[in-house]
C-alpha cells in the first residue's frame, strides 16, 4: 500500500517537474522569439532550411493524404448530412469539422511523425557528438542557432500546411456537395462563407501555432536529455515522441473545452 | 606551445586558458567537432554569419577562397565523416580562424592527425591562414616534444 503511495507520489512529481521545465523552455524560447538579436545571417539559413524540409518535402505525402482522406471523409460526412436531413447546417458542419477539428488534427499528426522525430534525433545526435560543445565553444547560442529556427518552423508549417490542407478537402467537398445536393460552385461558396465564424478561425489558428509551438519544443528538450552515450539516442527519441503525442492530445482537449464552453 | 606532463593538467590549463580568453577563442580540438549535419563549407562560414551576420553568400565565397589556398576546394561540400584526418584539421582551423581576432588554440593536434609523424603538416597550414589570426596556442603532451622541430619550443 505505502509502495503503492510512493510510486503514485513519484510519478506526480516527475510529471508536475516534466510539465514545469517543458513551460519553462517554452518561456525561454518565447522571449528569444521576440528579441531581435536572436535572427542573424545564420539563423535565417537554418530556419529556410527547416521549412524546406518540413513543409515542402512532406509536399507530395502530403498532397496524396489530404486527398485521399479528405474526399472520402467529406463524402461520408455529406451523406450524413443530406440522410439526417441537415443540409441547411452544411456549411457550419463541413467548416466546424474540416477548417477546426480536421486540418490541425491531421496535419499535426503528420509532421509530428516525420518532423517531431527527426527533430528529437538529431539533437540528441548532436549532443552525443558533442556539437553542442562545438557551439558553445564558438559562442553562439543553441537556442538562436538551433531551437528558435526550429520552432518558428513548426509554427509556420502547422499554420500554412493545415490551411492547405483545408483548401483541398473545401474543394472536394465541391464535388460531393454538385453530386449529393446539387450544389453549383456558387452557392457552395456562399454556404462555406456565410458560415465561416470569426472567433472559430481564431481558435483554430491558436491551436495551430501551439500544436507547432510544442511539436517541435518538446522533441528539442528531449533531445538534450540525451547523455555521452550512444544509447541515450532512441530512449531521448522515444520519450520526446511519447510527450508530443501526450501534447498533442492535450491542446487538443483543451481547445474542444475552449470551443464548447 | 604549451606541454604538460598528464591529461589532467594539460585538460586543467587548456579549460582555464579557453575560459580566459573566451571571446576570441577559436579552438581545434576532437571536443569541438565540425558539426556533422552540415557541410564543411556551411560549418566553416558558421562562425562569420553568426557572429558578423555576414550573408550566407559572402559567407561561402570567404570560406571557398580560403578553401582554395589549401587546394580544398573539393572538400566544401562534404561532411565530416567523409573526411581524411588532414582535411578534417584544415577545415576545424579554417573555422577557428574565421573568429575575428581570433587566437586559435590546436588542442593536442597529433590525435586529429594521427598519421602524422611531425608538426611541419601543421606548421604549413597555419602559414596558409597566418593573416587570419593574432596568436596560436598549441596545447599537447610533453612527450610529443620531439615532434615539434618546426614550430619550436
């Protein structure tokens, strides 16, 4: 029983300690985001760099999902709608579940899986290497040189990659909205617009940035968790991806919260 | 040149003297490696861009121009791990000579290029750069004194 206590009393801690030090890095980055000093010649290259990999590479995979998973799905959601007799709520359905719910969901998912991981490895790598030791040696900053360029790139792809991301289902929808109700592009758009509430897009672009916010931060402070030795690597690697995916579930419970509420 | 009798004194006075002059150190050491995800040329222009916030542009044309007077040329693009161990030097005292005023230590240079048996190799590639740097230091074991009949006690 009193095992039993200590291991639930540990456990808090280290999760309330995780929780704490993850906020903190998040603090320290923030204020490095908004300070001028922080972007040179140097950090421009690598966050470029960054966005390549993450948000033009993943392009074709990407493209190929969306579509896929797109049509299918709003196929299936409009015939919902027309069998349930709601086609007067069509565009706030397609618009609460594509541009809301879907696009960050998705799209998070999919770069937390390519990018998340990369991420986490190659910093451990690094740390295991030494590199960090290069850098602290020639005084330049690992959070200007090789954190920041990085987070800012996991917030700009979460954003554009789900806005695309949306643009594409939205257009298939087209399809399935001529074929099940006889919708022509007009009137389609019409529905979509006069649909599309304000402080919705609000909410989704918030948890677009947080979800690239903490998709790329957590996997970088895991990463440093890495020792000397080369098997700290895949233990780094697997904690950090553990904790994005609990961050992930997180924002988004909470942003549901935030929309109910 | 600065030897010393075990690791602990010569690791004790290498760490003081890189603490002490911190600001201009460039520093060539198998501690301080080229990072390894990035090319020669990127690791070597690093140091300008960062701290100069040179344009990445000028940057490589810099690092190929000092690339050339080694007749390294070849090597801009690769990565450490397809270096030979003389490449490998050249490229981690390019780097360390691209920090302005730079006094550039070698830390115990014979382990970075260990097929080779006399300083004359290091010797030589510091006159390439000699314009690039106010002083060296070269930090290494008392019984490699035999070794350095170039550079001098």
């Amino acid at each position: 029983m009193i095992n039993a206590i200590v291991r639930i009393g540990t456990t808090t801690i280290n999760v309330t300690k995780t929780f704490r030090d993850t906020l903190s890095f998040a603090f320290i980055i923030i204020l490095k985001m908004f300070n001028k000093n922080s972007y040179n010649s140097a950090t421009r290259q690598v966050l470029i760099h960054q966005i390549y990999f993450t948000s033009v590479q993943i392009l074709p995979l990407f493209i190929g999902i969306s579509i896929i998973f797109g049509t299918l799905l709003m196929g299936i959601v409009l015939q919902i709608i027309k069998n349930l007799g709601l086609a007067e709520h069509l565009g706030r359905i397609i618009m609460d579940i594509v541009v809301t719910e879907l696009a960050p969901f998705v799209t998070v998912l999919l770069i937390a899986l390519r990018s998340s991981s990369a991420i986490n490895a190659e910093i451990a790598v690094m740390k295991v290497n030494k590199e960090l030791n290069t850098l602290d040696k020639f005084n330049i900053d690992p959070v200007d040189y090789l954190f920041l360029p990085r987070v800012i790139n996991g917030v700009l792809s979460v954003v554009l990659l789900s806005a695309f991301f949306s643009i594409l289902v939205l257009t298939s929808g087209l399809l399935f909205s001529k074929l099940l109700f006889g919708l022509s592009l007009e009137s389609y758009s019409n529905v979509l617009l006069s649909s599309a509430n304000f402080y919705d897009i609000i909410i989704s672009l918030v948890k677009c940035c947080t979800f690239g916010f903490f998709i790329t931060l957590i996997p970088i402070r895991f990463g440093l968790h890495a020792t000397n030795d080369l098997t700290s690597i895949p233990i780094a690697v697997l904690n950090g991806m553990v904790d994005v995916f609990i961050a992930i579930i997180f924002i988004e419970v909470l942003s549901l919260i935030l929309i109910f509420i | 040149m600065r030897l010393f009798e075990d690791e602990v004194t010569l690791d004790k006075e290498l760490n003081d003297f890189t603490e002490k002059n911190r600001e201009t150190l460039g520093l060539v050491s198998l501690d301080v490696p080229l990072i390894s995800n990035l090319d020669v040329s990127v690791n070597i222009a690093l140091i300008k861009q960062y701290h100069e916030n040179l344009s990445a542009d000028k940057a490589q044309n810099l690092v190929l121009s000092y690339l050339t007077r080694y007749s390294l040329e070849h090597i801009s693009s690769k990565r450490n791990p397809a270096l030979t161990n003389k490449e490998r030097f050249c490229a981690m005292l390019l780097r360390a000579a691209m920090v302005r005023d730079s006094i550039i230590v070698i830390d115990r240079p014979f382990t970075i290029i260990p097929d080779v048996k006399d300083d004359r190799f290091i010797y030589d590639a510091l006159k390439v750069v000699d314009d690039s740097f106010k002083q060296c230091h070269i930090f290494d074991y008392l019984w490699f004194k035999d070794r350095y009949g170039m550079i001098g006690l």
